[in-house]
C-alpha cells in the first residue's frame, strides 16, 4: 500500500467510528441539547431563527425558535383588529427551553390574561422576546430592534432577582461578560454602552463556522454529546461569576451575595444601574404608547417548601433576610411608580402552604429554573395584578 493509502485510511477510520458512534446514540436513545443562539451585533447574542432540537441539560424539551428568533410561534408583524398585543423580556426564565412551550409563563400569562374583564373582549397576544443571560439593557435593546416592529399595546419585564443585578454590570457578569451591552453610569448619568466594547467582535468568518457547527450539532448526537461536555464546562465556569466577581468575593459568590446589602463598590454599582435602568426602560415604553409592568422571578431557595433548607442556607451565607433584592426592587417600583408584581413572597408562601417545588425537575428539585408549576402560578399572579392595573 502506497504512503497515501496509509494515510487515507485514517480519516475513513474516524469517519467509520463517528458513523458507528452515531448509530449506538441513536439506537440507545442518548441525545443532549442542540445549538439555538447566534451572534448578534446589537445584542451580543440572541436565538437563531429557524433553529429547533432538544434541550436536555435542565428538564427537557422539544425547542423551535421562529422566523423572527423567538421562542414562541411565528407572529403577523401587523396587530390583528381587536388585539390586546403584550411584548415579554426577560431572560431565560422567559425563554423556558426547561419545559414544553404551552406550558411556560408567556402562553400561560396569555391564557390569564385572556379573562381580563378590562380588555372589553380584546383577544390577548403574548409574544415571547426572552433569550438566556439577558441582562436589563439587552431586553432594552431587543424592545428596541425587535419588538416595537410588533405594535405592542404592553411590555412586561421580567427581572430575575437571582443573576439580573450581576448581569448588569460588566465586572461581576458569568454570561459572556465582554460580548453583552449595559447601561453604565456616567457623570450619575446612564449611558448604554455597545456590545463587544474594548474587544473586537468576531468575524464573518468566524460567524460562519459557529453556524456551520451549529448546523451539524442539531443533526449529530456525537456532535451533541462533544457540544454538552463543552458547554457543562462552561457553565461551570460561569456559575462561579466573573473573573473580578471571584477575585473580590470568592468562588461561587452568585449564590449568595444579591441577598445581602452592597459589601463592596461593584454591588453598589451594580444596583444603582439597575435601580436607574427599569424606571429608564418604563419612560422608554410609555413615550411609545404602551403600558409598563414589571414583574421580579423568585430564586430557588426563597420558595423551597423545606424551612429547614431555607434556614441551612440563611446560617450558612450569614443572610439576614432572602427577600433582600426583592424588597429592594419593591422599593423602586413604589418609588417610581411602576407596576410590578413581586412575585417571591407569594411563592414562598404558597410553597411552604402546599410543600410544592416551584423549581428544578426530576431529582433536581428545589433548584434551577422554575418548572410547570412555578411558571403557571408566576403567569397567574402576574397576569391577575397586571388586569386589576387596568380597570
């Protein structure tokens, strides 16, 4: 056999293997999640329109991403006559890739909504703009590029009291910190500052083979299994917060520091851009004819239906108070006058009242995102507040 020979034969071994490779996954059942975000110039990232597979890693879901790239049905651009439009933001929480679709807040606010004896008969139309690692000024930006196209007569908020605070400041941000915008203070004022500022976005080159990549992971189970193992790696890593996060508070701070009151300059930065930005994003919806509402998640200890669990935790992280951030958000929204539904505390209590996870699934309840029960009862409050705003 000749040198070439010898060295064809190597790439058709790999081929061979990765082809059997497939075969025992698809036979055995074994698939992990598959690839749904792209670049984007304006946002950082956002999903990728078209993109559909399963997402296994929390829960597990069927996920299709629309034409216009959101997790949610496809949409007319024009409101429909006799439409009462409301435009959702927020992050992943919103995105809900951990459940089936019809079964995650926005539908499910649709559907309460839909009773809402102040509409006169209006037909309710939720759209689903949420999108994972979403800070306050990306939901800003996709109510900028992406929403208002939609004619919303509402747009409702979405603030994830447990990473949203971090999300918004550079420095202490787990979620592809140097790809994402923020509003920023300058002079006491806020400014936004651009995606990818003081790095250098990546190319078309570059955004070509992630979209090659992605085109083969969502058809590939080995690709799948290469990708998740990246991925975990990465999450890993961004549990623990950012590299300046880290060095100032110690690993895995984004566990308990939005609990306690501001133990350094970053923290204080951090929530006085947030406490600027939802009154900033409110002015911003109202001078475009719209109704604002803010609604705050909970986080997966403040609704644990264990009080032994709770406590562990409070002694553990020296935290006088879980609601902290909640009662803090509570207190802008009073201030500024800004409807919101805090929905935490009735969690808590309806967790503790009926010994019901709200988060996790499977063996991992208790933490994580909110499962079917957590989003029906977030979508209910929220919905039921939101109507009484409007008589």
């Amino acid at each position: 056999m000749t040198k070439l020979g010898t060295w064809l034969l190597v790439p058709l071994g790999v081929l061979l293997a990765l082809l059997l490779a497939e075969s025992i996954f698809r036979v055995s059942g074994i698939r992990f999640s598959s690839s749904f975000y792209q670049l984007d110039l304006q946002r950082g990232w956002s999903l990728r329109p078209g993109a559909e597979g399963w997402q296994s890693s929390e829960g597990e879901a069927f996920v299709k991403v629309n034409r216009d790239g959101m997790r949610d049905r496809d949409h007319a651009v024009a409101k429909p006559a006799g439409t009462f439009r409301v435009a959702i933001l927020g992050d992943s929480f919103i995105e809900a890739t951990q459940l089936d679709y019809e079964k995650s807040f926005v539908p499910q606010f649709e559907r309460a909504l839909g009773s809402c004896a102040a509409l006169n008969g209006r037909r309710v139309e939720a759209l689903n703009f949420g999108c994972q690692g979403y800070g306050t000024a990306q939901e800003f930006l996709t109510l900028e590029h992406a929403a208002w196209k939609y004619q919303p007569d509402a747009v409702v908020l979405v603030f994830f009291t447990g990473n949203d605070v971090y999300n918004n400041h550079r420095d202490l941000n787990p979620t592809n910190a140097d790809a994402a915008p923020y509003f920023v203070l300058r002079d006491g004022r806020l400014a936004l500052q651009k995606p990818f500022e003081g790095s250098k976005p990546p190319g078309g080159f570059v955004t070509g083979v992630r979209d090659a990549w992605a085109w083969l992971v969502n058809r590939s189970r080995v690709l799948q299994t290469v990708n998740e193992a990246y991925y975990n790696a990465r999450r890993t890593e961004q549990r623990g917060g950012g590299a300046r996060g880290k060095e100032l508070f110690g690993d895995a701070y984004l566990d308990w520091l939005v609990y306690l009151p501001p133990q350094h300059g970053l923290m204080d930065e951090a929530w006085e851009v947030t406490e600027k930005a939802l009154p900033f994003v409110r002015n911003h919806v109202e001078r475009n004819g719209a109704r604002f509402w803010l609604v705050t998640t909970s986080n997966a200890i403040q609704v644990h239906p264990d009080p032994v669990t709770r406590e562990r935790f409070q002694k553990h992280y020296r935290i006088e108070d879980l609601f902290y951030p909640d009662k803090r958000i509570q207190a802008v929204a009073q201030r500024e006058r800004i409807g919101a539904t805090i929905l935490a505390p009735a969690m808590s209590d309806a967790a503790l009242t009926e010994r019901t996870h709200f988060h996790g699934f499977g063996a991992a309840r208790g933490v994580g995102h909110w499962n079917a029960e957590g989003h029906r009862f977030a979508a209910e409050k929220a919905a039921q507040d939101f109507c009484a705003a409007l008589k």
